[in-house]
C-alpha cells in the first residue's frame, strides 16, 4: 500500500501522475491488481494498492512500489508497506478454517 498526503493544489497533478503510474506498472510481471483510493474524509489523501501473486511477499516491497513511492515524495508525506490478505497472514489461518 502507497499512501500519499498531498495539498490542495497538488492534487489534481497528484492524481493525473497516480492514473500514469498505474498504467505504467500494469505490464509488471506477477502484479494481479492495482487500485487506487482517495480520503473519505481528507480528500487529499490518495493511495494505491498494488496486488501481487507472488510467493512469498518480500518485506521491503517491491521495485515499482519503491519506484511509485520516491517519485510521489515530490508531492507530499509518503507512506510505503507490505501487507498480508488475512488468509493469508498465518495468525489468520487457523481461524479462518473455524468460520468456513
């Protein structure tokens, strides 16, 4: 997940890099999803969420979402993490079996 909080007046040109990224990564090799998010409540909030199908899930993320990430620095405050579908998290697992 690539969370970035930008200004006002940043966020069209925000949002018009965010669309030319996605269509960018879309030819990434393993990548089965992209979307992208805005705020409810803070509309200068944007994200993208890339899925990958790749075992296992490298900690550090991977080339493009580092590369997405240092490009939209220039726009505001970056966050960039690695996350597990609940599925697929192993505290999950276990659980998830009991409510099927």
């Amino acid at each position: 997940m690539i969370r970035l909080r930008t200004l006002p007046a940043r966020i069209e040109p925000a949002t018009d890099l965010l669309l030319d990224l996605m269509k960018e990564v879309a030819a990434e090799q393993g990548l089965a999803a992209v979307k992208l998010y805005q705020g409810a409540g803070l509309r200068t909030d944007l994200a993208m969420n890339l899925v990958w199908n790749t075992d296992p899930p490298s900690n550090k993320g991977t080339r493009a979402g580092l590369s997405i990430s240092e490009v939209l620095r220039t726009f505001g405050l970056v966050e960039h993490s690695v996350w597990l579908e609940g599925e697929n998290f192993p505290i999950f697992v276990d659980k998830l079996v009991n409510l099927r």
